[in-house]
C-alpha cells in the first residue's frame, strides 16, 4: 500500500512528495500538470511567433529577402503545426486541468498518472518537430495540412513530423479520455449536467470531438507514411488511389479540430462576461444546445475545404448548406453573450475587454468563414490571403483571445496575486490594435489576388504588406508584455481573495486563492 | 471522513515520464530507420524496451493497487467510462482505413477508368473490384473468403463465446472453468494469427498479392494487418490476465481488468467481422 495512499488532505501536503525537478516529472497533481501544460504552451506560442516573424520578415518587402522558398515553406508548415497542435490545444487542455477539477467540486482528474503521461508526450512531440528543422532536407514544407502528393515526396523531415502527429495523437486521446471520465463520474454530489459551468459543457463535447477525430489524423499520416515508405497507393492514381482521398481523411479531422480549438474558448467567455456584466448567463440550456449542434454539425461540412478538387455539384451544394447552417448556433451563442451584457451593470477588466475583444473580432471572422462558405465565393478566394486572414480571426483573435481571458481571469486564483491591471489593459490594447494592423489588411490582399504560402509578391501587394508585417511584429512584441505580466503576478502583488470578481459564481471561487493542493478536500454539496 | 473516502488519488509516478522517453526513442529510431540511417533499429528497439518495461511497471502498479482494494466503485466507474472511449477512438482508427477503402473502391478506381480521365489518359485500364490500379503491370490473384478467412472467421466468434464462457466462471467463483475458458480463447487467438501469417505468406508468394499491389493490396494489407496487430495485442492482454487468475487476481464481483480486455476482444471480433464482409467477401 505505500505506492498509494487515498486521499486524505491531512497527510499528503508536505512530505512524501519529491519537491524539484521530480516533482514535475513525477506529479499526479492536476494544478501542477496544467500548470506544465500552459508554459509550454506558451513556450509554443513563442517558437511559432518566432517563425510567423520569419514569415513576415520576408514578405515586408517584395522580392526574395532572407529565405529560400523552400525554408519559407517550411516556416509556414511548421508556424502552423506548432501553433496548432502545440499552442493552442495544449493551453485549452491547460484550463481543462486546472479549472475542471475545482469547477465540479473533485479533488482531482480521474486518472491522475494518466494525466501527467498525457502532458509528458508533448515535449517529446515537439522535439520531433523542432528537430525537423535540422536534418537533411529540413522540415516539412507540405503545409500544415501535409497534403498529398507533396507530402508523399519531402525528405526525413516529414517523416518526423508523422511520428510528431502521432504522439500528440495518443496524448490528445488521453487527456480528452481523462476529462470525459472526470465530468462524468467525478461530479459534486447535486451537480447534474445541466448545472455544470459553461467551460465544463464545452470541454465535455471539445473532448468527445478529440477522441472521435484524432484517430482519424493518425489513419491519414499513417497512410501518408507507408506511401512514402512501403509502396502503398492510397494517394497514388497509378495505383487506383487518390491525392483528394488524403484530403477527404485529414479535413474528416480537420474540420472538428477547428471547434476543438474554439469551443473552449466559447466556455471560457462564457464564464468572464457573465461576471463582469453581473448577470447570470443568457440562455444557458440553448448554449449547451449550441456547442452541440455545433459539435455535431462539425462531421458533416469537410468538404468546404475542397471545393476547387473537382466535386459533382450536389456536393458542392451540400457542404456549402451543411456549412452555413453552422452559422446558426453560432449566432446563438453571440446573441446570448450579446444578452447577458444587456443592461448588466458592466465592467471591464482585463478578461472582460479581451472578452468583449473576442466578442466582436471573433464574430467578424465567423463572418468571413460564412463568406468562404459560399461555394462560388471559395472558388475565387481558395489559397488566397482572404483565407488567411479569416482563420486568423478566429484562431488569434478567436482562441488565443479568449486563453489571454481565461489567464487574467483565473489567475488570482491560480496565484493568490492580483496581477498589474493597467499592464493587462495595455496587454488588450496593443494585441488588438496589432492583430487587426495585421489581419484586417490581408482581407484586401486575399480578394486582389495574393495567393498564399509563396515568399515573393507582386508590386501592387507591397503596401498592404508591408502594414500586415509591422502589425505581426507589434503583435510578437506585445506578448512579450503578457509573459511580463504573468511573472510580475507570480511573484508578488496585491494579496487576491478568495472572489477577487464580484459578479463570479461558481464553485472554484469558494476555495481560497491561491486554490489549495488538491482542490476540494470532501466533495461540496451543490444545490 | 466518509467523503474522503470518496476520491483517490495516487501518489506521484516515474512510469509517465519513461513512456515519454520511450516515444522519443521510438520516433526518432522509426524515422532513422525508414530513411536507412544505420542507427535506426537500435534506437527503436531502444525505445520499445524502455516502453515494454514502462507497461510492466506501470501495469503492475495498477494490478497490486486493484488487489490490495484501494480502488472504490468511483474508480471503477471511472475504468468503465475510459475504456469505452479507448475503444470508440479505436472505431474511429478503423473507420479511416475503411473509409479510405470504400473511396477507392466507390469513388477513385472508377473514376480512372471511365470519362475523360480514363479516356486519355487511362484507356487501357478496366476498372472493376479487386483491382491494382491502372500503373501497375503486375498481376495477382485476390484473396478469396471461403478459405482460410472464413475458418479465422468461425475461430474469432469462438474465441467471443469462451471468454464469454470463462466470464461466468469467474462470476460464479468456478476459477476452474474461469482459468480453462481464458486458455481457450488464449489457444484460438493465437491460432488465428498463425493462420493469419500462414495466409500472407501464401498471398506473398502465391498470389503475388503484396502491400503494393495498388488498391487492393494496399486496403487488403493495412486493413488486415492493422487488425491482426489488435488480435496480437488482445492476445498479450488475455495472456497477462491468465496469469493474474493464476495468481488468485480478481474476485466474482470485483475484475474490471479482466471485463476491459473481454470488451477489447469483442470489438476486436467485430471489426474481424465487417473485414470479412468487407474485403474478403463482397
């Protein structure tokens, strides 16, 4: 019995526990393995920026500057594997971690060893990744998306890329197995679903969506890899396969994956603007309703990624009505958020501006994904910049919004400190202004033509681009800010209650701040 | 405390963080290999190794804490919610492969050998079902269903009935007819890999039916392989819970482990079925 001991608060907080380096190798803890899978989300976040710099560098001026094409691409492919796959998902799993666990009264995540492994095949994955860079070849330059038959002919660094794919696979598994087992079975007695928080519901349906997609992503790069390796044919007309059948098998994934990137997020604003609009939330059964007619919805519209492959037109047809149709709970949702702020006595806070940022950007690239929706609309914008620029609204403007949000929001809980407010607000300031110098821009640059993934333009792109490069760099910087801010709020500053928000509610704000080892020592009764 | 008794936690564990290192070895050794860098091999062994000592660590861990009765109905509720999931995600790693299979079958193979594609720049290519593809100028024979296939067939619902069977025996304390049932469906699992093997290296050098015979070869492989690698799997999991009944494991109304792997060879046995409708029959 002593590989084990149940749990009892009393006994289990200072020794017994390796302290160091051990302690984060080792830990069963879920605030501890949130707290691992945020830095090096972070960490991502700043390996992609890193490489979106290289990108923007290039593209500051026209004409070929720093790169061969060959390394734009690849810094293209790899700013969006990383941002992807080791930014973003990684941080909403982050949130997951810490918040779900206090949120429905558990002590913990259901399988606490399960939990720490899921974390720890992250940074072997990105090594894989990083790596990629340095062997012969260089890394993958097929585009996130690593389509075939590019994909087929690229040197070993793909192939890393593969085994990268594969193990973040088995990790987004995991985790996502973890947090449906603990919504499910590790409840506060009294806490039925339809009383759980808004980021609970959206991380329950974010990770039923992963277990159903991410085995899909492993099929497509496993076919991808004995194609390359053992002379199958799946992507391959000479063997009665097909380049359009990997695009068929990744966006089966890659369209559910878009929601398992935003739907969090949808949980995380969710929680702020109730708070700061001193209202309870708007329609909390229709949201619930919402994310999962959205979630569900996700499975049927792959195909408006592949409208220029040469689909009969009833395809067409259907997956542009399935994809519109989206716009429908989405729209109830921003009808509710827009709701809950009516007539609330509002304030704005750090979370709450970069909720309200959200709010209005995010929307904004719901529209241009609307606009991308209509098939004869996509056929003309298809690779362009527009593209670009509309999931760079959602996906900045979108998650990473709404993961800045959930920081400033929880870190007095997470901390016991309040952290700089008027560092925060200058935080929101500068990231939207930056990310709409950047973005905003690329719309026009999208419907004049410019294709994207090419490292040179044509003159008449110059200025536009030259703008969209010092917003990226602004926006880069900016973050820097935010790490600032983080570690002033870590190391000290106002002493934060156990409520630091007057409007929260919800269990987490009755423990005290920062919130204890192990969350809830007896499970609350919820009424 | 009755509600402390509610949550268990264990304690912190060296066993993630050596699977992470194994996956490290194992992709780098994978990667090195297929692109015929010497040192491949043995970085992934390497990491298998690693990964083989992690799962008798850590596996280990869970079968003495289950016995010594630190694992309340919360914690088996929990065991029962993951592995259903586990196997949902496992449908869905097969429902790639099948679905990859019905495009080219339905969708790409006719494609080639029909309308302007087929006419210009296919025109000798018959489509049809099996099929290599219109590139490739060897021939093979398919792989027909009513030979072995069809005994593995008989042997895998089988297998379903004796685990079943052992099942009860467990359920009624009967570890005789526990242990027996477990050795039977043990003896029929690895005699549908034998078969198996016997059939690919008949397919290999018979029919000259390989991994890169196009369409069909290449569905036929990864589907079947794919699937016999869960058998083997399933194999090693029915194995090891042989073991822990010998050892006096599992009570009539406490074995998860034991149920997780009998649904685990369930689902095996299902996909077994819709690949013999699938690419043996039809």
């Amino acid at each position: 019995m002593e590989a084990v001991h149940g749990h009892d608060h009393a006994h289990d907080h200072g020794h017994d526990h390796p302290t160091g380096l051990m302690r984060w190798l080792t830990t069963t803890n879920h605030k501890d393995i949130g707290t691992m899978y945020l830095w090096f989300s972070f960490l991502m976040l700043l390996t992609g920026g890193t490489l979106a710099m290289g990108i923007r560098a290039e593209l500051f001026e026209p004409g070929m500057q720093f790169w061969r094409p060959e390394f734009f691409n690849q810094l293209t492919t790899m700013h969006g594997l990383i941002m992807v796959f080791g930014a973003i998902m990684p941080a909403f799993v982050g949130f997951a971690n810490w918040q779900i666990p206090m949120m429905i009264g558990a002590s913990d995540m259901a399988f606490a060893r399960m939990n720490n492994f899921s974390f720890w095949l992250l940074p072997p994955a990105a090594i894989l990744l990083v790596t990629s860079f340095f062997v012969p070849g260089g890394a993958t330059g097929a585009g996130w998306t690593l389509y075939a038959p590019l994909s087929v002919q690229q040197g070993m660094g793909m192939d890393l890329a593969i085994f990268a794919v594969h193990i973040m696979g088995a990790s987004s598994i995991m985790g996502s197995i973890n947090i449906i087992t603990t919504i499910l079975n590790m409840r506060a007695p009294g806490m039925t679903l339809m009383k759980m928080p808004m980021f609970v519901w959206t991380w329950l349906i974010t990770a039923y969506l992963l277990i159903a997609v991410m085995p899909v992503l492993a099929g497509a790069v496993t076919m991808l890899l004995t194609d390359r390796h053992f002379g199958t044919h799946f992507f391959n007309a000479a063997g009665g396969g097909d380049p359009v059948l990997y695009q068929h098998v990744f966006w089966f994934f890659g369209h559910p994956e878009v929601y398992i990137m935003i739907l969090p997020a949808f949980g995380i604003v969710s929680q702020i603007i109730p708070t700061f609009a001193r209202k309870p939330l708007f329609g909390y059964t229709s949201m619930v309703y919402a994310t999962a007619s959205i979630a569900i919805l996700s499975f049927i519209v792959w195909a408006h990624h592949m409208f220029v492959v040469g689909m009969p037109a009833a395809g067409q047809l259907f997956f542009m009505y399935a994809t519109m149709l989206i716009a429908v709970p989405t729209g109830v949702k921003v009808f509710n958020w827009v709701a809950t702020m009516w007539k609330g006595s509002m304030t704005f806070e750090t979370p709450m501006l970069f909720s309200v940022g959200f709010l209005f950007v995010f929307t904004m690239g719901g529209f241009t994904g609307l606009v991308c929706a209509i098939t004869p609309i996509d056929i003309q914008i298809q690779d362009t910049y527009y593209v670009v620029a509309h999931f760079h609204y959602v996906l900045v403007a979108g998650s990473l919004f709404a993961l800045f949000a959930g920081v400033y929001f929880w870190l007095p809980k997470w901390t016991g400190h309040m952290y700089d407010e008027k560092l925060g607000k200058l935080h929101f300031w500068l990231s939207i202004i930056f990310f709409n110098l950047t973005f905003f821009v690329m719309h026009f640059l999208g419907l004049a033509g410019m294709p994207r993934r090419i490292p040179d333009y044509a003159p008449q792109f110059a200025d536009f681009n030259m703008i969209a490069s010092l917003g990226a760099f602004g926006f880069g910087l900016t973050q820097l800010l935010f790490l600032y801010v983080v570690v002033k709020c870590i190391r000290g500053g106002e002493k934060a209650p156990a409520k630091p928000w007057d409007g929260a509610e919800g269990l987490e704000w009755t423990l005290p701040s920062p919130a204890p080892y192990h969350s809830f020592e007896t499970p609350p009764i919820v009424k | 405390m009755q509600a402390a008794q509610h949550y268990y936690i264990p304690s912190p564990s060296h066993w993630p963080i050596v699977g992470s290192v194994a996956l490290l070895f194992m992709g780098f050794g994978a990667a090195l290999w297929i692109n015929h860098i010497e040192a491949g091999p043995w970085v992934l062994v390497t990491g298998l190794v690693i990964l083989a000592w992690m799962m008798f660590g850590w596996f280990g861990t869970v079968s003495r804490e289950s016995e010594t009765g630190t694992y309340n109905t919360q914690v088996d509720i929990s065991f029962r919610w993951s592995m259903s999931w586990f196997i949902f995600s496992e449908v869905m790693f097969f429902a790639a492969f099948f679905g990859a299979l019905f495009y080219m079958r339905e969708l790409a193979v006719p494609g080639l050998g029909s309308g302007p594609t087929g006419e210009y720049l296919w025109p000798m290519f018959k489509s049809g079902w099996p099929v290599s593809g219109p590139g490739i100028e060897q021939t093979f024979t398919p792989m027909g269903a009513w030979g072995i296939p069809a005994i593995n067939t008989l042997i895998l619902l089988t297998s379903g009935a004796t685990v079943t069977w052992a099942h009860w025996g467990l359920k009624k304390n009967n570890r005789g007819q526990l242990n027996f049932g477990l050795f039977l469906t043990i003896v029929l699992g690895i005699s549908f890999l034998c078969l198996q093997v016997y059939e690919y290296v008949h397919a290999i050098h018979e029919y000259n039916l390989t991994l890169q015979m196009g369409a069909y070869g290449a569905s036929f492989f990864m589907l079947t392989g794919f699937h016999g690698f869960h058998v083997t799997m399933g194999t090693l999991m029915l194995i090891v819970i042989l073991f822990r009944c010998l050892a006096g494991h599992f009570k009539p109304e406490h074995h998860f482990a034991f149920e997780a792997v009998s649904w685990y060879w369930h689902f095996v046995d299902v996909v077994w079925l819709l690949l013999f409708i699938l690419v043996y029959w039809l």
